[in-house]
C-alpha cells in the first residue's frame, strides 16, 4: 500500500516536472524588423541615386557624341541634339552651344575662303587665257605687216604690253599720226571690241630726254601725253564696238626710259607708245589674293 502510494506521487511529480518545464530564454530580436525596412531604404535610395546619375552621365556622353558629330559633319539644326530637359541657362549646355557656335563660324568663314580663292584661281586662268589669246592675234598681224622692229609684245605683271616706236606713228615734234598708220590703231582695237567688257587699255606715251620747245608743245610730258590721246582717240574711232569707258591715256615724258639716253640707239628706244592690256576686273582679283 505504501509502495503504491509512492509510485503515485513520483508519478505526479514527474508529470509535475514535464508541465513545468523551463522555458528557454531567447534575445529580444524585435528590433530587427525596423532595421531591415532601413537598409531596404537605404539601398532603394542609393539605387536610386546610382541609377539617376548613371543615366544623366549616359546623357551628357551621348549629347556629347552628338555635339562632335555636328561639328565634324556639318550636319544643320545642331540645336536639336541639345537634351530637352536642359534649361536654356544651364551653363554646361551653354557652353557646348558656343563652342559648337564658333566652330560652325570658323567652319563658314574656311568654307567661304576656299571659295573665294576657288574663284580667284578660276578668274585667273580665264583672264590669263584672255591675255595669251590677244598677244597671239597682235604677234601675227607684227609678223604679217614685217613690224618684228618697230613693235613688240610681251607678258607684264598687269597684263600684256605692247610697244610701238614712235617714228612709225609720229613725225618727229609731232603728236599727229602719220598718214596710213590708224591700220595699227585699227587692229588693235578690234581686239578690244572681241574682248569688249572684259579687258582694258591703257595708252602711255614717252620720249627721250632731248628737250623740246614748239609753239604746241613747251615740254616732252606735253608730246607725250598728246601722243598718247591722239593714239587712244584712233582706237576708238576706228572701231565702233570699243567701248571708250575701257581706255585712258597717260603721258611720262622722258621720266620712264627703257634704255640710258646716252646714244641715238637708246634714245629711239625711249620715244614710244605702249598699251597695257589687262582685264577690267583685275582689282578684283588682287583682293582675293
């Protein structure tokens, strides 16, 4: 009876013991709930702002790229590759705009250079072609009138130039042509009148430094310059397709010899007419250079 009694109890309290079992303790983790919503912020936030920057690095390079290939190409509206969500006083954007606006002005101004000396080197071998052609016609009417000794041709740094003794067009003293040499005065004008608007003629007379004293002339720089009008007036008047506007007359006297005037020979080499031929838009053509 005893031993059932004890049985019971031991039996009691082991169920005892079962049911009060310590709990085991545990650390508080409760606050890793907020943490975690705080590195999730966190990291949202700096994929954000990773991802922001990226994308206007990304922008910025392409706008570039676009800026470079405007410059490089030439390609019109430049300001289309400016990105749209840049304000017009956003400094960066400004200055690729006047860099690239400058560019664009450098650019024109080559663009038009090149052009201008395009022109000019057209304009000069047009005008050189002119200038050999009239030189060509006046050479064979020298050799087919026997004139190799009284009148010349040749190239100058304004054109052609020829030269005419004075004793086949003037009696010496004299400032009237001699009678049958307006044939001279003739051909060559009619070589103006092929070129009429395009080359010009420039009568120059000269003398020797002989002094001279005539009741019409007081001075060689008075023949001279007769001589010269008189020559240029039978150009015109022998062709009625020269334009006078295209002519002018210039007399030196003695003051541009070609030779010393120290004998006869040379002193015949200084009474002369010349006539510069050269083309009217020659001024043109030096600034262009």
């Amino acid at each position: 009876m005893e031993k059932g009694r004890k049985r019971e109890k031991w039996r009691k309290l082991s169920v005892a013991k079962r049911r009060k079992k310590p709990q085991e303790e545990h650390v508080d983790e409760t606050w890793l709930i907020p943490y975690s919503d705080l590195l999730t912020l966190l990291l949202a936030l700096f994929i954000v702002l990773f991802a922001s920057s990226s994308v206007d690095a990304k922008k910025f390079e392409q706008m570039g790229n676009a800026f470079k290939k405007i410059v490089e190409e030439g390609a019109a509206g430049n300001q289309a590759y400016v990105s749209k969500e840049k304000g017009p006083d956003d400094p960066n954007v400004n200055a690729v705009l006047k860099a690239m606006e400058e560019q664009d002005k450098k650019k024109e101004a080559n663009e038009q250079e090149k052009a201008k000396k395009a022109a000019a080197a057209l304009l000069k071998k047009q005008n050189e072609e002119k200038i050999e052609a009239f030189k060509k016609q006046i050479d064979s009417y020298i050799a087919a009138e026997n004139l190799g000794t009284k009148m010349t041709t040749k190239y100058s740094d304004e054109g052609l130039l020829i030269t005419i003794r004075d004793d086949i067009l003037f009696q010496s003293g004299s400032a009237e042509l001699s009678a049958g040499k307006r044939e001279i005065a003739k051909e060559i004008g009619e070589l103006f009148a092929q070129g009429k608007g395009t080359m010009e003629g420039i009568v120059s007379g000269h003398t020797d430094n002989v002094p001279i004293s005539t009741s019409i002339y007081s001075s060689n720089w008075e023949l001279s310059v007769a001589r010269a009008v008189n020559f240029m007036e039978a150009i015109i008047q022998e062709n009625s397709e020269v334009n006078p506007g295209e002519f002018s007359a210039r007399g030196y006297g003695e003051f541009r010899p070609v030779a010393k005037n120290d004998i006869a020979a040379n002193r015949e080499k200084n009474r002369r007419v010349e006539i510069m031929v050269r083309p009217i838009n020659r001024d043109t053509l030096d600034e262009d250079e």
